[in-house]
C-alpha cells in the first residue's frame, strides 16, 4: 500500500466499533473513502470481507483507488454523494451476494468520516484553504454543478452571507466581515483564496488568536457551498436503513453542529416514544432502530493529537440496527 495523504482518524476506535475482526467476511460501506486510510484497514483487519467505498470527489476516488488495488475485488469504488446510500448499497449487496439473504439483511458496518481531508486542503486548485493562493471554488465535486464559494461571496447580500458566518463559522465579527466582503467586491468580483483572506483579516479587529482571522469564515464557505449539514441530517436515517440487524454505523464528525445532528438523530433513533412528555399515553408509534453503543463520543487522545492535529476535533458515535 502507498503512503497515505491523508492520516485516519480514530482508526483503532472505528475498527473496535465496528466489530472488524469479529466480521472477517462482513460488508462494508465507507461512505467518505477519502484516500482509503479506513477503508483499507477494514480490508485487512478482516481477510474475506468486501467494502463499497464512496466519495463525491473524483480525486479522492483516485488516490482510494490506487490504496486499494491490493485488495482486488473486494473493493468496490463508486462516485457518488453518501445521500444516495439507499440506492447504490443494496445494488451493490445484490451484485456481490452469493445467497438472496445477503442483499436484504443489509451492511454489517457503515463509516462515515465527515468534512475533508488533508489532499483537499493541501490542493491550491481547490480553493479551500487560505494558506495558498487559488480560486475560490471549495465544491467537493468540482464539475458536479452546484455553488461555488465565489458565487457566495459575489453575489450573496450582507445578511445573507453575515449568517453563515455565524451559524458555520461561530465567527463572532460576521456582520464587519460581511460588511468588508461587500465593500471590497463593490469595484470588481472577489476570485482568489488569498485575496478573500486580506479582507476578512483586515476587517478582523478582535484580539490575535492563535488561529488565523479567516480560518472560521472559510469554514462556514466550504459548508455551506457543500450544504454539509443538510447531507448528515438527510443520510443517518438511511445509512441506518441500510444496516443489516446487528449491523453498526460509525460517524465521525469535526464541527459542533455536525456532531450535534449525529447526537440527536442517534438519540430519536434509539427511542420508542417520541411523544411529548406529559402525553399519558403514547400516540407516536414511534419504534426504536438502534441501540446507542457510544453514550458519549469517542475522541482521539493526546498521541494521536500530537501526531495528527487535524485530529483533534474529531467525534466518533456509533449505533446498532436492533430491529
Ligand atoms: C475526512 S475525508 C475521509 C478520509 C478517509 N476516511 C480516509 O481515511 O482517507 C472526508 C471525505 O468525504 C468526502 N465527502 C464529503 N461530502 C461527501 C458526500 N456528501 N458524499 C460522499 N463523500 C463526501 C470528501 O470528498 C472527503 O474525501
């Protein structure tokens, strides 16, 4: 296997989760493939198994594609946004499947490793990251349509672009800020990564952070232009669809707000009654599908941390399909 580009976050912990060893021909689904870090280890860590790996990114799709050459058939790759999990997990299950009872008892593990890796921010071309010079585009995949981040910023009005920056970015200068983007685009459109960074550090007037001025709002560009957390709330319930009983799903997430929709969707998932409290009796019909197996998130420790600061905030919660 190649040297990876992008280092794997809570790798043990996602192994242990999900029960890699003890499902030495189980079916795997990693939804974010990424460079393949994970997904590779779940091939070796267990030697009959199969995974489908996804990724809306055709050069993440690449490099997993040379991380997994060694393992043959056994891996599948597929462009494709994890949204679509229910379509392309069972047509994969029936593709591979030897007996019917495959293709509809569903994955055994579902890996979800949220945000974006190191390739993407390394990429000047990207343009998600302020430390190099590029356009400002920041689409997990480029040619697939949709919002650029200089759209965004060109032609979004003040509110507008002032919201995102607080809800994605929790940048508490986002009214100054949106002012300033407004201000400078006024001459002539704003292109360049680098040239976006100016103006949100000039405009920055709070105290020096160890942290650069422009890192929040161009967190809350790259998840809005990727509608992030539209796609998390709208795959969990099918992922979970998706799992066979017994099977577990795995996400790991790095923004607060990320992992507050993987929390709460966890926790109406492994409820029975959703109905209000003082409702005597219940009128819900609402069934649990799983069954929490991490109360609280698992996190990377200071080692890992050390070695791989990107890591560090990183939150992994896992649940079982019981139904
Ligand atoms: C943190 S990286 C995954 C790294 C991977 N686990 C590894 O070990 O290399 C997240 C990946 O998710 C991809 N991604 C983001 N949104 C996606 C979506 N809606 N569907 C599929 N992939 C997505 C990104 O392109 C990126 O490659």
């Amino acid at each position: 296997m190649n040297e990876l580009p992008h280092i794997p976050v809570l790798l043990d912990a996602v192994l242990d989760t999900l029960r890699v060893t003890d499902h030495p021909a189980g079916r795997y689904v990693d939804g974010t493939v990424g460079a393949g870090g994970h997904a590779a280890a779940i091939l070796q860590a267990a030697p009959e198994a199969r995974l489908l790996g996804l990724d809306r990114d055709p050069a993440a799709l690449a490099l997993a594609a040379e991380q997994l050459a060694p393992f043959g058939d056994r891996a599948t790759l597929r462009h494709a946004s994890y949204e679509q999990i229910s379509a392309v997990v069972p047509a994969w299950l029936a593709f591979i499947s030897d007996t019917a009872s495959d293709t509809v008892s569903g994955a055994d593990g579902i890996l979800l490793d949220l945000g974006i890796s190191s390739m993407q921010v390394d990429d000047p071309a990207r343009g998600f990251a302020f430390r190099h010079d590029g356009p400002l585009d920041m689409r997990f995949d480029p040619a697939g349509g949709g919002i650029s981040a200089a759209e965004i910023v060109n032609t979004w009005d003040d509110a507008a672009l002032a919201d995102i920056l607080y809800t994605y970015g929790e940048e508490r200068h986002s009214r100054r800020i949106a002012r300033a983007i407004l201000a400078a685009r006024a001459p002539q459109p704003i292109e360049s990564t680098r040239q976006l960074a100016e103006i949100v550090a000039s405009a920055y007037k709070g105290p020096r952070e160890k942290i650069h001025p422009a890192t929040r709002t161009f967190q809350a560009l790259r998840i809005a232009v990727n509608d992030e957390l539209g796609a998390v709330e709208r795959v969990l319930p099918r992922a979970i669809d998706c799992l066979k009983v017994g099977g577990r799903l795995a996400v790991i997430s790095f923004h607060s707000l990320e992992d507050r929709i993987v929390k709460q969707t966890f926790k109406h998932e492994a409820t029975d009654c959703i109905c209000p409290p003082p409702q005597p009796v219940c009128t819900c019909d609402h069934v649990a599908r799983v069954r929490l197996v991490t109360r609280k998130p698992i996190q990377p420790d200071a080692p890992e941390i050390d070695a791989n600061p990107r890591s560090r905030s990183a939150k992994l919660r896992v649940v079982e399909r019981i139904e």
